[in-house]
C-alpha cells in the first residue's frame, strides 16, 4: 500500500509538472496600469492561459505579416492553423495593408476571439522595433474597439529570421533578443489599451530573452 501510494504521489507530481505550463505563466509583471503575463510552452497554445479553456473570449492574438497578410511562417502560420484559415480567407480579402497597420478577423474557438494581422514587415520582409510597436499598437486598439481586454503576443523569432528553417545557434538567439525587446517595447506603446498583455513564447529556448526582457521592466 505505502508503495502504491508512493507510485501516486509521483505520478501526481510529474502530472503537474508538465500541466503546469498550460496553468500558470512563468513571470507577471506589473507595470504603468499594465499586467503582462509569460507563458512558456512548446508550440502548443496555452490552453488554460486564462483561467480555463472556455475563457478565452475576451482575448485577441497578434499574427506577425507584411503587406499580403499571407500567414506563411512562425506564429503567424500557429495561428492561422488554429483558426481553421478562417482569419487567412478574411485578410486576404482586405489585403494589401500598409506596414505598421493591422487588419481584425476572427479568433480561434475556445482559444481567442480576434486574430489580428499585424503588418511588421514591408514587402522585402524588414522591419523595426519601432514598426513592430507601431502594428500591435494599432491591432491592440482594434481589438479593444472589439471588446477584448486581452492581448496575446506570441514569440515573433521564427517570423523575424528570413530563412527560419536552418539557422544557427547564433542567429536564433539575435532573433530572440530582438523579438523579446520589440514585444515588450510594444507593450508599452500600447500603455493600457488592454488590461492585460499575454507574451507567449512558444519555444522555451527563447525564454531567457523575454525573462531578461521583463527583469529589466521590473527595476
């Protein structure tokens, strides 16, 4: 029996070990009327991000894209998968959209409300941090005009390497340097247009960027 009971117990505590990610974020922060929350997961969208998997009504998700507003790669390709296309199908009846604007389409059921297309890039795929705080601003009060009062900004890493398949270990961690202090940069343009700021990093191996990124917030 007292090994049975031992078996449970681990077992219990491994189980919690893996859900937690999808449970609670890793870092909160408050800053200047804003609460940003880090969640750290491997590909798979946090599914308790906000307190249950039906509870994500309330919330919009940035997609990183140029002009076209094809979402082809990283997480805007995330995104659009969970969203059935349907996001796709709407942009690029819209498109195109000048850089540093966003474009509102329809979440993902049980996930998100709104997904919106930030334009990042220009037509040849380069862009800034200011540009990048200049869409999600813009996609931020989009959203806000919607009804949502939470904005979910994914790690933009894949998105920002132009040959996102073979990389270096160098290049990915200058990509995530740069994406992490382009998110937070951003969160604070948007300064309280939403409650609260979701940063999801979808690859933990760019975690420490955006852990470092929101230390430095913090003093």
């Amino acid at each position: 029996m007292q090994q049975l009971s031992t078996e449970m117990a681990t077992s219990l505590k491994q189980g919690w070990r893996f859900a937690r990610p999808f449970i609670t974020p890793e870092m909160v922060v408050k800053s200047n009327g804003q609460t940003i929350n880090l969640w750290v997961t491997s590909r798979k969208f946090p599914a308790l991000l906000t307190r249950g998997p039906y509870s994500g009504g309330k919330n919009a998700i940035i997609a990183p894209v140029g002009p076209d507003l094809k979402m082809v790669t990283g997480a805007a390709k995330l995104i659009r998968d969970q969203g059935a296309d349907r996001a796709q199908y709407a942009a690029l009846k819209a498109a195109p959209i000048a850089q540093g604007k966003a474009f509102l389409a329809e979440g993902a059921k049980y996930r998100y409300n709104k997904a919106v297309l930030a334009v990042i890039f220009d037509a040849q795929r380069r862009t800034s941090a200011s540009i990048i705080a200049q869409a999600v601003r813009a996609g931020a009060e989009l959203a806000g005009a919607a009804g949502c009062t939470g904005l979910i900004i994914p790690d933009l890493t894949a998105n920002l390497v132009v040959q996102s398949n073979r990389i270096s270990e160098a290049q990915r961690e200058a990509a995530a340097s740069l994406g992490a202090a382009a998110t937070v940069a951003a969160i604070i343009a948007c300064k309280a247009t939403m409650a609260t700021y979701h940063v999801w990093c979808w690859d933990p191996l760019n975690a420490a960027e955006f852990r470092r990124e929101l230390d430095r917030l913090q003093r």
